[in-house]
C-alpha cells in the first residue's frame, strides 16, 4: 500500500544504525546429527525361500530361491511419525552490547494456540497426531518450555485456558492478567510476570472494536524493577488480526496500540517500550504491491510455496514512501492512518526487532535477521510473531529459532516437544546505560589503556 507499512516501526540494526514436573529442570535434548532413528534405516537385502508349484510329473516340490530389497513401510507414514524430539533444539545466540547496563531482563513472546483453534481448524493439523492437539499434553509441554527458558515476563496470544493455565503459572513463580476477545470469541492475551522481580505500576485493556478495528485486544503494562526502582518500562501484548484480505486493519491496530504505548510511555517518563506478540504479517510483505489483500504477506507462505521458493525477504513494517493507489477507499486509509488524508503510515515511536538485531544463523534467519519461521502447519510456513523495542533498552541475546529442515521433517506443529503450532520469541533486553555511566566506562577504558 501506499503507506509501505510503519516507519515508526523500522529495524534500526545497531550496525549502523524435555519431562519432569513443572519446576524441576529440564533435562538437556540430545542431539542427533541422524536425520531418522537408526530403526528406520532402510535393510539391506534379505533372501526368501518359497515353496515352488507341485509338478504332476514329478513326485517331489521343487524350491526356488530369491533376493529382493526391503522396504521399511514405516519411511511411507507422514513426516510427523517420525521422532524430530532429539532435533528440536534451540540455542541462544548473543551479542556484544557496550552500553549495556547489569539491569537484564527477558522477555517471551508466545502464541500457544487456543484450543477452541486447535479443534475447530483440524484441517490445519492433519500431520499432527491426536494426541499431541490435547490441551491437558499441550499445556504440560507449553509450560514446562518455558519454564526451561524462565523469562521474566510473558506475552501469550490465542489463551483460551486462562484460568487453568494461570493455576500452573502460579505455581511456578508468575501472576499474570487477562484479557479477552470482544465479540463470540472465547481467546485473548494474557500476560504473565515475576513479582519478585517486577512491581507492577499500571496497565491497560485495549479493545480495537471500540475504534472500528474488529474484536481483537491488547494490553498494556507498565514495570517497575523491585530492587531498582528507577528501572521501568512498558510491556505491550497484541495478537493482531488474522484476515489475510484487510491489511489496513492490521496496519490499524498496531499503530493504535503504539501510540497508547507512546502515551504511557510518557506517562512514566520516557520508559523504554516492548512490543510483543503474533503480527499476523511476515517479514515477506510486498508493500510494492499497494494492495491491502495483499499486504500481510500471508498468502505467499503456503508451505509447497515456501519450499519451492527462494526470495528475499522485507521486514512487514518497512517504510517506502509513496500514496495509496484508488483501490484504497477513504475509510480504508483512515482506519489504516488514523486519518482519510494522511496517506503514510508514521508514528514517533521508533522500535527495532530483536531478533533483526541480535544476527542468527543462515539456516533460522532471513536476509534482514528476522526468522524464517515462527509458525508452521499444513498451510502456512512463515514468520508472523515479533519483539520489538524502543530506545533504552538493548538487546543482548535471543532464542534462535528452528531450521526450516527440521520444522519439516515435524510434519507440521505442534509436535511431541512443541506445544503450539507457533515458536515462542524469547530476549533478554539490559537497560542502557547512562550518559554518566558510559563516561566513566569510556574514562575506564582510556585510562587502562594508557597504562597499558
């Protein structure tokens, strides 16, 4: 679209720019460099005897024998009866922050897939065996997931199970708060803290219906660090919506909840923003394209599209100027802009990926940093979920997510060790230093350096 998406929201790359009980430790996945279990390596060749046709003429059978090569039938079954456990394994990748502070904190972003989704949509999960699509597994395996990654705060999407969930949150050390989905929906986002290491200051509930933006929600919180009170910073969680056909809602809702974000930024003085949760747009956005059907990206990632294609990647919120074209009506635009005669999409609040931030390996990230995938299942293999953050804050290390091989060789998500057909986005952030202290640290550095 003419808009191009939301310049407030362009990566600035600092370049330039497993099953115990919940609380145990989790013992550590083995790797296996094998594709397959060896069980499933095809046999060499076995040799048969058969008993040959009875001749009339002749008083005794005749034997023949033969060899031929065997088949394990099991190679024919879906990938996802394979066994993928000992590959689904996640390292952090980090990064050297010289105007990092000791104040560290990690955030998770996480859409656990509501089971209302998972029964309703059975289609999306015809590789999945039946048992790995029941809540009482998949919230055992959620939890204990992050439990293994203990982040300090927690952005999930589609919850559907708040109260049950919240029950086994509690129990491992977090309180959260809820909010739900306006209209027949029974799922909203939920966000889960440490109250032994963030004070809550103040939050908000934002219902889009009320502004003309469907029924999706978000929410707003404002921290506090409880040993250091002049740490704060405003979380935010958002699961944007889903129709890949209105663009300009999407485009909405996110610049919505950015400027209630600014605002209590402000509020608090000037604390540092996180933004969390599933975009529902991926990094593959043509905003060439201006057409708002168009725009989330979503429909290019069809996983025989994604497989069968190499093309480079955009980030879905990187700003190219120009005008909507006339297939933009004015309430289109004014639902996308927050004005019928603004044509760009802008906001002051600059944010930055994480994950475009912190580079990763070839085989999880795209050109510009950001995943490959973070959700896959029989129609979609993409990158829709994001963390994004403002000034004050850095981040010093992330969650790299999976290889494309071995989310394919799953079948499709969730699968035996992931409880959602999304990949929880986890990253540490540490406060900025400040201008007094990056000058004794650069006072630190010239004076050893002198010495030396």
């Amino acid at each position: 679209m003419g808009c191009d998406a939301c310049s407030w929201l362009r990566p600035r790359v600092p370049i330039t720019l497993a099953t115990p009980t919940l609380g145990q430790p989790l013992p550590k996945p083995i790797f296996s460099s094998s594709s397959f279990p060896s069980s499933f390596k095809r046999a060499t060749a076995i040799s048969c005897s058969m008993a040959g046709p009875t001749n009339s003429s002749s008083s005794s059978s005749s034997t023949r024998s033969y060899s031929r090569r065997w088949y394990n039938p099991i190679r024919r079954q879906p990938p996802s009866s394979y066994d993928t456990s000992s590959e689904i394994l996640r390292h952090w990748v980090e990064v050297q922050q010289p105007l990092a502070s000791q104040d560290r904190f990690t955030v998770a972003s996480y859409n656990i897939l509501g089971e209302r989704n998972a029964s309703k949509h059975k289609d999306l999960y015809i590789n999945v065996p039946s048992d790995y699509l029941r809540w009482a597994y998949r919230k055992r395996v959620l939890c204990e997931e992050l439990m293994g990654w203990n982040p300090d705060i927690i952005c999930m999407q589609e919850v559907d199970k708040y109260f049950d969930l919240r029950n086994t949150m509690e129990k491992a050390g977090y309180v959260g708060s809820y909010k739900r989905r306006t209209g027949g929906n029974v799922d909203g986002c939920a966000t889960f803290w440490k109250p032994d290491k963030f004070r809550l200051l103040e939050r908000e509930g934002i219902e889009f219906k009320g502004f003309g933006l469907r029924d999706n929600v978000a929410q707003l919180s404002v921290f506090e660090i409880c040993r250091v009170e002049s740490r704060r910073l405003v979380v935010g969680n958002i699961h944007v919506l889903y129709n890949p056909s209105r663009g300009e809602v999407k485009l909405g809702q996110i610049r919505f909840l950015s400027t209630r974000a600014q605002m209590l930024s402000n509020r608090w003085g000037n604390v540092p923003v996180v933004l969390g949760g599933d975009f529902n747009s991926t990094p593959q956005l043509d905003i060439k394209l201006y057409n708002r059907k168009e725009l989330s990206g979503q429909r290019s990632c069809h996983p025989s599209q994604v497989l069968g294609l190499n093309r480079e990647s955009r980030s879905p919120f990187t700003i190219m100027d120009g005008f909507f074209n006339d297939c933009w009506t004015d309430k289109e635009v004014r639902v996308a802009t927050g004005s019928a005669d603004s044509h760009l999409v802008e906001h002051p609040l600059k944010l930055s990926s994480s994950y475009a931030t912190v580079k990763g390996s070839t085989n999880t990230r795209d050109l510009n940093g950001e995943p490959l995938a973070t959700s896959y299942h029989s129609k979609f293999l993409g990158t829709v979920d994001y963390l994004w953050y403002s000034e004050g804050i850095l981040p010093t290390r992330v969650l790299d997510t999976l290889p494309i091989d071995i989310l394919r060789r799953t079948g499709g998500l969730p699968c035996k060790k992931l409880g959602s057909d999304h990949l929880a986005l986890v990253t540490e952030f540490a406060f900025s230093k400040s201008a007094k202290d990056t000058i004794l640290t650069m006072s630190a550095v010239s004076d050893g350096a002198i010495s030396a």
